[in-house]
C-alpha cells in the first residue's frame, strides 16, 4: 500500500521546517485511489503551500526537472506546467522573465506570488518592466538546489495577500539529513540569425553545494557561477513613413526591410541591448533543533550580476564603415532632426548590482493541538547601479566614456514578519490564524554625468523615485472534514494597505511630494470538496483577491534615454473573484484533471507601453482599467509506465477567453479598448511531455509547447505578432537525454527549440540552443 502523507504546513512558509511522524497522517486505502482533493506530497520536506486547500495544485520533483528540462535556470523547472510561462529571453535573465498564469500576462509581475522555503522572491515594487523592472528574483535559487516546486493556481488561501490572483510559486531547497556533495559543469550554444545580425551565442555554468547534518545541526552551501552572452533584446528601427525623399544624410547601406507590429513598413537599423552577463551565488542555509518539536532555522544568501549591455549598428557607410550617429539617407529617404541616429538607438549600458536576501524562522511542529511559528525575511538591493551613455554621446566615443547617466537603486528593498498558529481541536478540524506584515521601499535615483559615465561618481540629479508601501494583514482559514466524503474550507483576511513618503523628482528642480494614503480591505474565501467516487474528486473554490498598487505604479516617474514612465499616484487597488471548479480523477494509470476557471476584475492595474515614433522613444502610462472578465477550461492528463514499462507521459490543454468590458480609458480615441482581448493572455496554450527511461541508466524525453495569438496592446493593435516589439503564436519542441554514468556521475545533452522557430514577446525569444552538461554526487 503506497503512503500519502499529508503535509500539516500552514500557509506561508516555515523555513527548511523538517517532517516528522507527527506531521503525516496516513489517508490512503486500497480501494480509494483519491483523497478529498487536499494538497498531498511525498517528498522529505513540506511546501509552504496551504495543506488545507481543495483546490488545483501542480508539483514537479528534483527527478522530474533532472529527466525532463534543460534547466539553466530557476524559473525552467515551471516550463510545462499548464496556462504557465515564464518570459525568459536568455540565460540569467534577471530583468524582465515575469511569469505568466491563467489570467495574468507577461506585463503582470505583481499578480503572482513565488517564494524560496517561503521566502519571498517575487518584487511587489513595482509590476512589469516598465523605466524599472520587477520581475521575481529567480536569480536567488539555482536549478540544483530544488527539491521540488509546487504551484498552487488563484487567490484561493487567506494566507496569500491578493498578488496571489494568478499563482502562487513555492520552491522547496536542499536540506540534508546526512554528508552529501554535489557539483556541476553546463554549457549552452545558440546560434543566432535575424535583422542581419549571424552569431553564436553562449553560456556556461559552474555549481558547487556540500551540506551535512549532525545531532541537532543541519547546514547547506550552495555556490553557483553564470556566464552568458545572450542574443540581441532590442533592435534600433526607422518608420519607412518616417523618412522624407531628399539627399540629405549620411547615405548608408545594411538597413533590413521589415514591418512593425501595425504592418507598418519599417527598417532594422541594428541589433541594441546585447548582455554579456556574468552572475555568481552563494547561500548558506542553517537549521538547529532546540528541542525534539521546535526549529530555528537562518538563510543568507548573496547574489551578484554585473553586466554589458552593447549594441552593433548595422549601417555601413560609402567607405564600409559603421554609421551609428547623425542623419542618414536610406533608398531615398533622409531622417533628419528627432529622426537622426543618436546615442539611444545603439545604447550602452554597464551594470553592477549585489543582492543580498536573508530568513530567520522558529517553528513549532509537535503536530498537536497547537503548533505556531515567526519567520522574518529581509531582500535588498545592497548595490544596484546602472551607467548608460546620453543621447548626445553616440558609439564609437561612448565605448570610452563620455556623458551619460548613473542610475542608483542602492536601499531599495523589502522585509517580511508573519506570526501564526494552528489549532487542532480534533482529527478532522484545523483552523489556521496569522498576522502579517510586508514593507516595500522604493529608492532609485539618476544622476547625470558630464565627464566619463563608465567610471565617475554620480553628479547632479537627473530624477529620483522615493516611496514606501506597507501591508499589514490578519487572516483565520477553518478547515472541516465533514465527513469521509465531504470537506470545506472557509477564510477570512483583512488587510490594512498604506503609502507613505512618496516623492518624485522630475529634474534637479521639479518635484513633487505625495499625501499619505490608507485602504483597507477584506476578502473572504471558500472551497469545498466531494468523493463523488472512490476515483473521483470534485473540487469548487472562490476567492477574492485585492492587489494594492506599487510603490513605482504610484510615484514611479522615470524615464532614460530611450524611454519614459508615467506614474499616478490616486491609483485604486485591483479587486478580483476568482472561482474554479475541478473533476480530478484516476482511470487505472491515468490521472486527469478538468478545471473550469473565471476570474472577474474591476479596476485592474495595467502598465501600457506603446513607441511614440516622433520622440523616438517607448512610453508607458500605468492606469486603471474599469473591468476585465475571464473564463476557461484547462485540463491535464498524465501517465507512467503506460503501455510499457519506463514510458511517462503528461500533457495539458488550456483555453481561455479575457477580453476587457469597460474602460473609460483608451490608447488612440475613446472606446477602442472595449471588448478587446487582454494582453499577453493567449486563447490557447499546451505542453506535452513523453520520456522513456530504457533502463536504470538511460531516459530520453521530447517535450513540446505550445501557445496561440495573442496581443501586446490594450486596443489590440498590435496585428502582426511576428516581428520586434510583437507576441508571436510559437510551436516548440525540446529534447533531453539523461545518462547516468555510474552512482556518482551523471551526464546530459539536449536541444531546445528543435525546429528553430523564431517566437517574440517584444524582445526575440532564443533560437535553437545546444546544451550539455556533466554533474558528480557524492
């Protein structure tokens, strides 16, 4: 008989919290293939996921992620879990890979929640990747070190805060319970072709971890290393309209012909915003028991980036030279005044930035009548500058210094406190109580320099984003197995939401200071569960979820050389239901899974970017919007040993249809967002994965995804999704080979994007990418 353990983890999470037999209990029987539909896990260590839920909950292990992903980093081990996308652009994307879920798009960063042990690493500073970019911090876990993930789908726990709305992520670490080391060598090749630009792109990594246990002490190290030199994210382009016939400027050949998102015939000048990256890691994660029943644990982690961002104009003059500044002439068509190349169209920038997140945590776990804990996690941005060229000083002299801009974000941050506690009064009732408090300071400054950017300190003040929010909650969960067939789950949180010390620097002489600002909020929360057969689980929940605005939605007003961002600081929180309704059931080797989801949200905060071809720059306004509607169905279907023994497989189907009701806003006249599809949200989405182990040493697996039309634009102008700046529909295909070499060694191989299909989300997506990699255990 296969054991089921339940895991009596409440809520957010208790840091590296150990399992005992106190914690499990044993549901299981012979003839009753399914529980009533509560999270269950059977690894070593619990999720930070509510146990208490009857609602979808998707899980992969260390040994799925090993056979099955070509993982470089963090963010791969969610690849194939359904209505999920991560906007990856290329290894150690650190800046704009915002994940994606049923109801939540690409823009939408602060409407998901993902946490490491239950430490939070999603960056509620600000949402999207607007002047500034808040995507969660991937960077803060490393491919090797995951136990296993857990993804709980809507705003369905009262123990999540309203970024809950579309997902909530939980990777659970290494903690060993012996001697154990681990280290690893990978390498990625990519060759990439587009705009002109043909090259071979690359990446390789370095790990090492060792941790042991020893009576009452358990600790873990983990240092990883990160080279890459991604393919080009942006491209430097000419309006063909734009131009006017005549013979002025620098006549120039090498502009590629193409059209725009609105099938607007334009010319790739160049390939912009190349990184050169380079990242290293280091955490040390310490848990001691005190007693048999209570356990302190600490995490410090470190995480450093610095990283070349470099440009190559693709223009050559009459003599074969690069043109990279002044007004040109092309075909015909001379682009003078705003239209002349500058220092933005082929920008560089140098980045150094050090992150340092920490955790501390004492939890009970007698798996009596009582248990509690306190936890406390700090994330900041110790160092965290930029340097950028001015517009006025364009490559080749730029490459050397000259004026520019240093961008500081050094202080910002955010620190976390929770109390709570679990009351069992019997077997089949649990209620769960916890106080709450997240803290988000916002401080970025630019400074101008008039000298050599690449190295003088910062001189006087170009603009300055200053602000805090704080977010104060209580919440109580009660859960009731009614009976062997019958569970429900009530919630109630209230939250208290204020911003304060908010204050904008337009210039080193326009500025603006914000009022105070207070909200508060409730929302409840219901699910419950049915046996309907002894291999069939109904499941129904709804929630509702308010998410509070940013620190950057509110006072953010940035701009830099080649773009700007319009804050607004009256925004109103984003308010949404969200119910679903499951049939999970088990047909001899198959599991499957049907949901039917909607989600209905009124004031949905919405930052919208659009290129203003006159002043040469991407302009992003963030704005309510009156209301967005959704509904869908998804559905899940896996197997293992199926036909024949070793053959695995698992695929999902996801449909969904959410277009915007109201707006009282608009992009170009009144109305013309109304009963348009929400952006980044395709109507269809699917994976399937097949993997084959041959034998004890041997697994093999192609994994596919797939995702439909979809739009960038609240107006859905954006026809043509396959070019720069669109969201393109993409079929790709993966493979893998897992070899173990003996007990210690393991080697892999594989390929993405098989078929070598181009796919956008504004910025390119990799081409077909070459991996390899070689790891030993001990």
């Amino acid at each position: 008989m296969n054991k089921t353990l339940i895991v009596a983890a409440v809520a957010t999470a208790y840091p590296f919290a150990p399992v005992s037999h106190a914690w499990a209990q044993d549901v299981s029987t012979d003839a009753q293939a399914k529980t009533l539909g509560i999270v269950t896990v059977t690894g070593s260590r619990p999720s930070s996921l509510p146990s208490n839920i009857p609602t979808t909950l998707e899980s992969a292990t260390a040994a799925d992620i090993e056979r099955t992903v070509n993982a470089t980093d963090s963010e791969d081990a969610l690849k194939y879990f359904p209505s999920l996308l991560v906007r990856k652009r290329y290894i150690g994307d650190y800046n704009h890979a915002i994940l994606s879920s049923r109801a939540s798009g690409t823009g939408n960063s602060a409407r998901s929640a993902v946490y490491a042990d239950g430490i939070l690493l999603s960056n509620y500073l600000g949402n999207g990747v607007g002047g500034l970019s808040f995507p969660p911090r991937w960077n803060l876990v490393t491919p090797e070190e995951i136990e296993r993930v857990d993804v709980m789908y809507g705003p369905f726990s009262a123990a999540y805060a309203g970024n809950s709305v579309g997902a909530v992520v939980d990777f659970i670490t290494r903690m060993p319970t012996k001697f154990e080391a681990h280290a690893k060598v990978s390498a990625v090749l990519q060759p990439f072709k587009l705009y002109g630009v043909d090259e071979n792109d690359y990446a390789w990594q370095t790990s090492a971890s060792v941790g042991s246990r020893s009576e009452e002490l358990s600790w873990w190290i983990n240092a990883h290393h990160t080279r890459s030199l991604g393919q080009p994210m942006t491209f430097a382009t000419r309006l063909r309209s734009a131009g006017t016939p005549g013979t002025g400027g620098t006549p120039v050949t090498g502009a590629v012909t193409g059209f725009n998102t609105a099938n607007q015939p334009w010319y790739v000048l160049g390939a912009g915003t190349q990184y050169d990256t380079r990242q290293d890691h280091v955490k040390l994660k310490l848990a001691y028991d005190l007693t048999p029943t209570l356990r302190a644990s600490a995490l410090l982690a470190v995480w450093q980036n610095t990283s070349d961002g470099d440009s190559v104009s693709g223009l050559k003059d009459a003599n074969g030279q690069p043109v990279t500044s002044g007004p040109i002439n092309i075909d015909g068509l001379q682009y003078t005044g705003s239209q002349a190349l500058t220092g933005g169209d082929f920008a560089v920038t140098r980045e150094d930035l050090m992150h340092v997140m920490q955790g501390l945590s004492l939890l009970s776990h007698t798996g009596g009548e009582w248990d509690w804990g306190v936890s406390a996690s700090q994330y900041d941005y110790r160092k965290d500058r930029k340097r950028q060229n001015a517009a006025g000083n364009p490559q080749p002299a730029a490459l050397a210094g000259g004026p520019g801009t240093l961008a500081d974000g050094s202080g910002t941050g955010w620190t976390t406190l929770s109390l709570r506690g679990t009351w069992r009064p019997h077997a089949d009732h649990t209620v769960d109580l916890g106080l709450q408090q997240d803290h988000y300071q916002l401080r970025y400054r630019t400074s101008s320099i008039a000298g050599n950017y690449l190295a003088d300190p910062a001189g006087p003040l170009a603009s300055q984003v200053l602000g805090d929010t704080r977010l104060q909650s209580i919440y109580a969960q009660d859960a009731w197995t009614l009976s062997e067939r019958w569970r429900t789950v009530l919630g109630l949180r209230a939250e208290r939401w204020t911003a304060f010390d908010g204050r904008t620097d337009f210039s080193g002489t326009s500025s603006q200071t914000y009022p105070e600002r207070r909200i508060q909020a409730l929302s409840p929360k219901a699910a419950l569960s049915w046996m309907w057969r002894p291999d069939t689980v109904l499941k129904a929940s709804v929630g509702r979820a308010v998410r509070m605005p940013t620190v950057s939605e509110l006072y953010g007003a940035t701009s830099t050389t080649n773009s700007q961002y319009l804050n607004d600081p009256g925004l109103k929180p984003e308010k949404s239901w969200t119910g679903e309704l499951s049939a999970d059931s088990q047909f001899g080797l198959w599991s499957t899974r049907v949901t039917l989801f909607v989600e209905d949200t009124r004031d949905s905060l919405y930052s919208q970017t659009t290129f203003d071809a006159a002043a040469n720059k991407n302009i992003s306004r963030v704005q309510n919007i009156d209301h967005i509607a959704t509904h869908g169905l998804e559905t899940t279907l896996s197997s293992t040993d199926w036909g024949l023994r070793g053959l695995d497989l698992s695929g999902s189907l996801s449909y969904a249809d959410s277009r915007i009701k109201r707006n009282r806003g608009f992009v170009v006249t009144p109305g013309d967002t109304e009963g348009r599809w929400q952006p980044n949200i395709p109507r269809w989405r699917a994976t399937a994965v097949v993997s084959y182990r041959w034998d004890d040493r041997w697994t093999t697996t192609l994994a596919g995804r797939y995702s439909g039309r979809q739009y960038r634009t609240l107006n859905n102008a954006d026809l043509n999704g396959n070019t720069y700046q669109g969201v393109s529909r993409y079929t790709t295909l993966d493979a893998r080979v897992l070899l173990r070499l003996n007990r210690q060694w393991t080697a892999a191989v594989g390929i993405d994007n098989l078929t070598n299909q181009q796919t956008w989300n504004f910025h390119p997506y990799p081409q077909r990418s070459y991996a390899a990699e070689l790891k030993v255990d001990l």
